[in-house]
C-alpha cells in the first residue's frame, strides 16, 4: 500500500499550480461575473505542457497516467471550478470516450485538437425529459443509407457553442428502448445543427450550458461512436469516468475554500484576537479539513482503480457522491467563518459557494449516485 505521489505527479502538481496562480485565478472571478467561456485558458494549458494528461502521444497526449490528469482538474478548481468543469469534459470525458469507444480514424481526426486544447468538445445526453432517466431519449437517428438524419434538441449541455464536436445520443431504433440508443459525432458545422437557450446560471458562469438543436441534420456513418445500438452503455461508461472528474471539482473546491477560510480567520480580528483563536471555528477547520481528507481518500482511490484497469463505477460514483455533498458543505462553513464579507463579490468564498452546489447535480445527481451505489452493492 502507498498514498504518496510519484515524482511525476509532485511535477504535475507544482506545474499547475504555477499554471492556476499565473493564468486562472487572476480572472476567477472576472469571467464568473461577466458569464465569458476563457477559451484562452485552454489553449494556454498546453502552452505550459499540460496537454492531453493520460492519453498516449500517438494522439498528441503528454503520456502521463491518470492520477496525473485527477491532481490537473483539482488544482483547477482550487481556484475556478468553471474552468475545471469546461477542461474535465472536453478531455476526461469527450476525448476520453472517443480514445475508449473511437475507431482509429475518428481517434486520429478529434483528439489531437482536444487534447492540445485547439478544440473543445460536449457530450449530450440530456434531454428536457430525459434527465436522471437518460434512457427516456426521443432526438431520433434515423438510417438513410449513406448517413443519419438527427432530429431533436438537447438540453444543459456543457460547452455548448464552444464546442467543435459534441458526443450526441440517439434513438436509432425505438423498438428496442436503451438497447435502441446509438451515439454519433457531430460537429458544429453540420448542416441543421444549430445552439438553442444558452442557460444563465447560479454558479460556474464561465462554463457554456446550453440547448442543441437538430433539424434533419445529415450525420455521415463514419461518424457513429462505437456499435449501433450501444449508445447507452457508451454514455453510462463515460460518465463513470466523468464523475471521477466531479468529484474531483467537487474536492478541489472544498479545499479551496478551506484554505480561503484558514487565510481569513487568521487575518481578522475581532475582541482584539484573530477570529481563528475561537474554538468555534477551530472545530470547523478541524471538520472540514477531516472531511476533506476522506473524499480525498474516495477520489484517488477510484482514480486509481480506473488507471488499474480495474472496475470503478461503485468507487466513482461514492467519490461524486460524498465530495459534492462535502463541496456544499465545506463552501456553507467557511463563507460562515467570513462573516458578512464572505457574502459579498469581494471574496472568493462567494463564487465557491454558488458554483458548488453543480457538483451534485451534473453527471449524475446525488440521488443518482445512490442508485448506481446501491445496485453495485445488492446487485439484485
Ligand atoms: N457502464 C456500461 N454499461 C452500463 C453501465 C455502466 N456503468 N450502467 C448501465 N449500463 C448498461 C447496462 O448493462 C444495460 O445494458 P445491457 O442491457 O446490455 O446489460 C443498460 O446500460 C441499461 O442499464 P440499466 O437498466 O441499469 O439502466 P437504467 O435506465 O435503469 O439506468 C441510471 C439507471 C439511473 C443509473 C442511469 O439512467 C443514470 O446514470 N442516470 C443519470 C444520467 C446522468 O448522469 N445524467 C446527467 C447527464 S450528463 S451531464
């Protein structure tokens, strides 16, 4: 047994935090007020050599394991979890879909611009009436031969209208429910596929969420994403991986905003004595930063059990599930601690606060994660 980092992973680590300190953080808070998507961030990651962590350099990837892709998203979202959200599904789950389900064509046309940044990619499963149930999909591909014609709207999709290729799930066959879903490669210039709603949101406000809309748009067949009829359990294994990526937003937010609290209760005084001497809010650093140390214990473990090659779909799902919970609830206390400036834009406790609550909604609600937990465990 080991829980110490590789000297490969103490360089990501500082890398980033070089990165986060010099590029992300000084905007935070900018681009979460004016709602603007930092494609620059982006970009600029490979600029610094964070490029395509975990995936082979066959496809223009850094060759580093995925522990080392887990320590990138949650230093990102230390400081920006808009940002994090916006990298984790354009890399750790639409590139990683297209490397896992991908043939090699389509491997070697989307993931060097996703991986260097140069693109961004979406995933769209949601529907209006197709949330939690996401096997209740009515966008609908049908076979003409030569292509697909999609019809339909998606909704909630992250990255929408920045994307150049979005992971779209279809019916192909009505008759046969999930086993009828099929998932398909679209891009942004396709004929008939057009960006609805652009959502306005509580929190991760530089993050796009919005509506896709298709209107007989033609979708070759060398753009199916693995079989026909697979779509489901193409999209289900993504987002088991995906919510690895959550409840490393989720966990990297909690620390965050730890560390602003620990900052602030040691500056602030009040009856002449830093805030921080109080054992009220001793106790509170003492909890979170034990609560902390757990999800950290959950997160890595799924991480690792993914990067074993070992099955990690319960272990994700506990990870997403108590670090987005912890997200809330280490976000509520430290802006507590703040007081009322922690309830103005002047602190960056206001901003954690509001973009944590996403964490145990998106890929999966919490209630979602209990459902995944639980069939694991009884498997009746
Ligand atoms: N990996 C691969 N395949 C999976 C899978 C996984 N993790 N989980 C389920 N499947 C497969 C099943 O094996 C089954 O296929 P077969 O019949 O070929 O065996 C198929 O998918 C249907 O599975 P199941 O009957 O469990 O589907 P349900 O409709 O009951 O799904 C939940 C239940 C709630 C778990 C699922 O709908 C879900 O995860 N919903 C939340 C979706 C979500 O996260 N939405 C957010 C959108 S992304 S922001």
């Amino acid at each position: 047994m080991d829980f110490s980092f590789t000297r490969e992973h103490e360089l990501v680590k500082q890398l980033m935090k070089q990165f986060v300190d010099n590029e992300v953080r000084p905007i935070a808070a900018e681009i979460d007020e004016t709602e603007r998507f930092p494609l620059e961030t982006i970009e600029k990651m490979a600029k610094y050599g964070i490029k395509g962590m975990s995936f082979s350099s066959q496809y223009g990837g850094s060759n580093t394991d995925y522990i080392s892709y887990v320590i990138a998203v949650e230093e990102l979202a230390k400081a920006c979890c808009s940002t994090a959200c916006i990298y984790a599904v354009s890399t750790g789950l639409v590139a990683a879909m297209i490397e896992k389900f991908g043939n090699e064509q389509q491997k070697q046309k989307y993931l060097p611009g996703l991986l260097a940044g140069t693109s961004i990619g979406a995933f769209a499963l949601t529907e209006a009436n197709a949330g939690s149930d996401a096997s209740a999909q009515q966008t609908v591909a049908k076979d003409m031969g030569d292509y697909y014609l999609l019809n339909g709207s998606k909704t909630f999709i992250t990255n929408a209208g920045y994307s150049s290729v979005y992971i779209v799930m279809a019916m192909t066959d009505k008759s046969k429910g999930v086993k009828g879903i099929s998932a398909f490669l679209v891009e942004k210039d396709m004929e008939g596929f057009s960006i609805g709603k652009i959502e306005e949101k509580c929190g991760v406000r530089a993050s796009s969420t919005g509506e896709l809309i298709f209107e007989d748009v033609k979708v070759p067949k060398e753009n199916l994403l693995g079989k026909e009829g697979k779509g489901f359990n193409i999209a289900m294994a993504g987002l088991d991986g995906g919510r690895i990526s959550i409840a490393t937003q989720a966990l990297g937010l909690a620390e965050g905003a730890l560390d602003e609290a620990i900052k602030y209760v040691k500056e602030r005084k009040q009856f002449g004595k830093p805030i921080g001497k109080n054992q009220g809010l001793q106790w509170y650093i003492a909890e979170c930063a034990t609560k902390i140390e757990a999800g950290r214990a959950l997160l890595y473990k799924a991480a690792w059990l993914k990067q074993a090659g070992l099955p990690y779909g319960k272990e994700a799902a506990m990870a997403k599930f108590y670090n987005s919970e912890l997200a809330m609830e280490v976000t509520i206390k430290a802006l507590q601690m703040h007081g009322g400036y922690g309830y103005t834009k002047d602190y960056a406790i206001e901003r954690m606060f509001r973009d944590a609550k996403i964490t145990s909604i998106y890929e999966g609600t919490s209630e979602v994660q209990k459902i995944v937990i639980s069939r694991h465990i009884l498997d009746l």
